[in-house]
C-alpha cells in the first residue's frame, strides 16, 4: 500500500508541480524523490521534524485536490489504457497493416516521452 502512495503522490508531483510553492517543492522532492528523511529533510531547512511531517501532509492533500478538480493523471491513465488497447488489438488483427502498425509505434513513442 505504501508503495502504491509514494507511486501516486510522485506521479502527481509531476503533473502539479508547477502549481506548488518552492518549500513544497523542495519538501516533496527530498522526500519522495530522495527517499529523505523527516529528519534529515528538518536538519537541511533548519525546521522541526513536525513542521517538515506537516508541510508535506499538507502538500498531499494539495495535490489530492488539484487532482479531483482538474483530473490531469485521471485523464493521462485513461488515455494510456486507451493507447494499449489499440496496441494489442492492431498487432493481433493487422500484423500485416504496415502503414496502421506504424501509427501505433508512433503512439507508442509518444507514451514513452
């Protein structure tokens, strides 16, 4: 479970970013990014333990709610199942669709970027 978190929270870092202030930044990239410690995160900004634990508890619940009102990962998801199952069905049909099996190799390039 606690994998399955540390996957979304990061996975929505990388769509809200931008939307954060430099110490959430900071916060959560020390911490999620650089598998920092409460501890160590307080030592380097010269803040307690419980202000570091706050702040990044905050920024999740940040996240969590810029996520529900503008859905960007929901989307991004839903768009990649969409693309593999285009994928399997276009290579099981039409193995010999050149011109088709080459759209989906571009699909497929533009996944991985």
């Amino acid at each position: 479970m606690e994998i399955e978190k540390n996957y979304r929270i990061n996975s929505l870092f990388e769509f809200y970013q931008p939307l954060l202030t430099k110490k959430q930044n900071d916060y959560l990239e020390l911490y999620y990014g650089e598998d920092y410690s409460l501890g160590e995160i307080a030592e380097n900004f010269h803040v307690s333990r419980q202000a570091v634990y706050d702040n990044i508890k905050r920024t999740e619940s940040i996240l969590e709610d810029y996520e529900e009102k503008l859905h960007l990962y929901a989307e991004f998801q839903a768009r990649n199942r969409q693309a593999d199952e285009i994928q399997q069905y276009v290579r099981s049909h039409y193995p010999a669709d050149a011109k088709l099996n080459d759209l989906v190799s571009h699909l497929e390039s533009l996944e991985e970027e």
